[in-house]
C-alpha cells in the first residue's frame, strides 16, 4: 500500500534579486489515509511552506508531492486550483469569515464550490453549533467562530484537512476544545488531518509526529501511545 501523501526530495527556493532563500531541503516524508498528523517545528522552520505546497498553494523548485496517487506537484495552474477547491480544506489562525454571512451561509459557500458537498446545518451540529447556525460571526465567541471554519472545511468533503496553528488566536481552554474536534473529526470520520504547530506539547495527540528544522525533517516518529486532548497540559 502506498502512503495517501508522500514528499519525495523536496526542495523550495526563494529567490529575492541576487539572494537565494532555501526554506526546504531534501524534504521527505509520508502520511497515511486517516492519520491524524502533527508536524512541529519552531517559526521560520519550513512548516508552513510544506502546508502550502501540499496545499496547492505554492510550488516546490524540485522533488515531487503525492496525494492519493495523485502527482500535485506535476498539476497544471487549473488543475491545481481544483485541487484546491475539492480535495482539500484549509483551517487558519485567522478564521476568514464572511462577516455579513451567517453560520450557516459561512459553511454552505463551501459546499457551493465543490463536487460532493456533506450538509452544511448537519456538519455544523457536529462541530457542536446548532443552536448557532443562524448568528453572525460577531456574535459568536472566538473558538465558535473557528468551529465554523472548521466546519466550513469539511463540508467542502475533503480528501485532507490542513491546519496552520488552527489554535494560535484562542485561549487555552478554547484551544483543547478545537483540536478536540479535529482529533475526533480524524477518528470518527476516518479523515487525514495535518496540524502545524510550534507547540511541542500538542504531539502525544497525533499518530505521526513530523519535526521541521532549518527546512529540513529531522525527525519522523509513530505516535504508539495516543494521548486524548483533555490530558495534554501545555
């Protein structure tokens, strides 16, 4: 069986005037269908380059990107953008919510751009929302605001949930709760999940744990002992 996302050799260089930025070197790793992925590393490590270029965001200089059989890498600009548009769902820091839009309208513009959509008032009782489908964003708490980018994502019926620092503007309690849900969205759903974090603490939750370093891995390990969210303290 071959991995469901696979980096091979990946190389990113930016280039300003005469200066060369190596933000990825010699890139390599694999996840599988259904794991629930942390990749950590400190800021200005090549994190967030990885979510981007396997988020069809920005491409590599050289290497190759897999997901699902599927050569992103090779992917021309149209088909990269529906790449994007299907296959994968995005979590921010930042939540990007419409703000003159509804919960619900919020999750359904999702739905409306892609193949096979879930049902947007379903996926936001999942997230725990029900009772707030018909709230703006500004009249919803920071964590509600980012269950529904949450749900937003996974009613597009993605292949991959990518999440960068997904916790970063929250509050520590409100935090556990929204990495909760994307730890239970992984199990109960069987979806991939990728989280970028620079805190180290948040690793026990995940089955594969990806340490970035100075743009290259340092390290790839199995999680064999999977601690719940409600026990990490950080």
């Amino acid at each position: 069986m071959s991995a469901y996302v696979e980096f091979k050799n990946v190389k990113k260089t930016y280039k300003t005037g005469e200066i060369e930025v190596h933000a990825l070197n010699d890139v390599n790793f694999e996840i599988n269908k259904g794991e629930f992925c942390v990749i950590v590393g400190a800021s200005g490590a090549g994190k967030t380059t990885i979510l981007n270029i396997l988020g069809g965001m920005d491409t590599l200089t050289e290497g190759s990107v897999f997901l699902d059989g599927t050569e992103i890498s090779a992917l021309s600009k149209k088909k990269l953008t529906a790449y994007r548009r299907y296959d994968v769902g995005f979590v921010f820091q930042f939540n990007n919510l419409v703000q003159n839009l509804t919960a619900l309208e919020n999750v359904e513009l999702a739905s409306q751009i892609c193949r096979e959509p879930l049902d947007a008032a379903k996926i936001l009782e999942q997230v725990g929302l029900a009772e707030r489908t018909k709230n703006f964003p500004a009249q919803l708490s920071g964590g509600e605001q980012q269950r529904v980018a949450i749900a937003r994502a996974l009613a597009k019926n993605p292949k991959l949930l990518l999440c960068d620092e997904p916790t970063g503007a929250l509050d520590y309690a409100t935090g556990k709760q929204v990495l909760q849900l994307l730890q239970d969205t992984c199990r109960k759903n069987g979806m991939t999940v990728l989280v970028i974090t620079h805190n180290q603490a948040l690793t026990p939750m995940a089955d594969r744990i990806i340490t970035v370093s100075s743009g290259t891995i340092s390290s790839v390990r199995m999680n064999d002992n999977i601690v719940d969210i409600a026990d990490i303290e950080w």
